[in-house]
C-alpha cells in the first residue's frame, strides 16, 4: 500500500496487504490512512513530500513523514471529497481535500519470479 498525493509525484510504501482503507485529510495537509491488516486496525498519519520530484540520478527527493503510532487518530479531524483528479493505476482509495490536493492509496501487485509464475507453480514443476 502507498500512499500518494496525485499532484506531486511522491510515493512511499506504508504496509502491504491492508483492506477497508480509508483516507481523511486535515487543514494542515496531514492525512490519517486507516486501514485493517488481519484482525488489527492499525492508523498511520502521513505528511511532507510537498513539491515532491520524479526520481533523478543526483536530487534529493523529499519523503513522506509517516507516524505509525495511530496516537493522533482518535481526535484527528479530516475529511476527503470526491476524487476528480487523473486515472491513477492500481488505485485502492482516492479523494480530494479541501485545499484541492489529490491523496490517493495503491496497492502494487508483487512481482513475480522469472517466467511471470508464482514460486508455487515454479516448486511444482521443478519437482516433476
């Protein structure tokens, strides 16, 4: 799962294999992610990578800053409108807050191993 505003062209990696995600988004342009792994709800306030760049050889990109704490979640108030910005690949939650920035969470497939199958199928036909 990452997380991304879609008007800058950060992204980072906040957990894999989250469900029922959910963004909301302060005045301050810090968004909580909420969202479940397994049986735990788990609430990860995430800002900074404002004018972020796309990645080049010898730039410092700037990062997100993310707390995992879930200490700011209980009296976080933010909110998220309707996403109208651009299509955004392996999109998961999207919106739009209220000063116009685009926050999105995606979730990337895995890559797999040489040949494109699954270490599974790899294993099963080794052992033919």
């Amino acid at each position: 799962m990452a997380t991304i505003p879609a008007t800058a062209s950060a992204s980072q990696l906040v957990d894999r294999d989250g469900r029922n995600v959910r963004i909301a988004v302060n005045e301050s342009g810090e968004a909580m992610v909420s969202y479940t792994k397994g049986a735990v709800t788990k609430h990860v306030l995430v800002w900074g990578a404002v004018n972020a760049l796309p990645p080049t050889r010898g730039k410092r990109q700037v990062k997100f800053q993310l707390d995992y704490s879930g200490n700011r979640a209980k009296g976080f108030a933010g909110s998220c409108g309707r996403y109208d910005g651009p299509a955004v690949p392996y999109l998961v939650v999207a919106c739009k807050a209220l000063d116009g920035s685009y926050w999105a969470v995606q979730e990337w497939p895995q890559p797999l191993p040489d040949l494109g199958y699954t270490p599974e199928v790899v294993r099963d036909l080794v052992e033919l």
